[in-house]
C-alpha cells in the first residue's frame, strides 16, 4: 500500500480551516496525480453529505460516492498531515487521507489504513512525523 503514497501526495505539518478545504485538497491532489477526474472532489463532498468519513483518533478518510467509480482512473492516495486539527462535523481531525480505488481496491485500501490507525502509537507518529519518509515507514511497519 505505501506504493500508492507518492511523497508529492503526502502534507505535512498544514493549517486548514475547515473540513470543505481540507476535501478539497486531498480531492485536488488526486486529481495531480492522476488518480481521479475533477468530478470526483465533489463526489468526495456529496459522500459526507451522506455520511461522515470520520473514523476516530483523528482521522478522516474521505473518498468519492459509488456513483463516483467513473471518475477514478487508477487507485491512489494522498496524506494531510494538519498537527493543530480542524473541526471534522463537530470532530477533531489531524489525518486526512483521501482515497480512490480502482474497480473495488478502495475497501481493501480502507481496511489497511483502519488497521494502521487502530494503533495508538502509529497515530501519534503520523501526527508528528516532520517528513513523508516518517509517515510511509510507520504504513510500512503495519503491514508486516
């Protein structure tokens, strides 16, 4: 999975303020890399309409609705890092990853960046890590 977390795709230490601009940034950051189409940011927006993609221990992992799949042209990734938090519909949240997969990847994507946050520890590393290096090693270390 940490293939997938390009170091261009990986904020650290940013200052955003509010939730729409932190899923705008890791939706745009998609779209550089070539992962999504520019429908997709809005996809990722309608998704939290729907239902909040804030997982605990100040995380939030926003991603497009299914209707979105056309607007995915290969799974990737992206990573904001935001140490001071921003207000996540009434949550704190110091981890953003976007995510879009490519025909299904998303929910095996889900499931290793849950595990890797289940950890109080890796949290903590991620929140602090001052380089993309840092934060891919502690990804890295989840899944071995």
């Amino acid at each position: 999975m940490s293939e997938l977390f390009s170091n261009e795709n990986i904020f650290i230490n940013q200052s955003l303020k509010d939730q729409n601009e932190a899923i705008e940034k890791a939706g745009n950051a998609l779209v550089s890399s070539g992962a999504v189409t520019e429908d997709y940011i809005q996809a990722m927006k309608d998704r939290e309409q729907l239902v909040s993609t804030f997982m605990g221990n100040g995380l939030a992992i926003p991603h497009g609705t299914d209707e979105a799949k056309t607007s995915v042209l290969k799974s990737g990734l992206t990573l904001i890092q935001i140490p001071e938090g921003v207000d996540w519909d009434g949550e704190e949240v110091k981890v953003v990853v976007g995510i879009a997969g490519k025909d299904g990847e998303h929910l095996d994507l889900l499931s290793k960046i849950a595990i890797t946050f289940s950890e109080e520890e890796n949290v903590e590393r991620i929140i602090n890590a001052a380089s993309a290096e840092e934060i891919k090693q502690v990804f890295e270390e989840a899944e071995a």
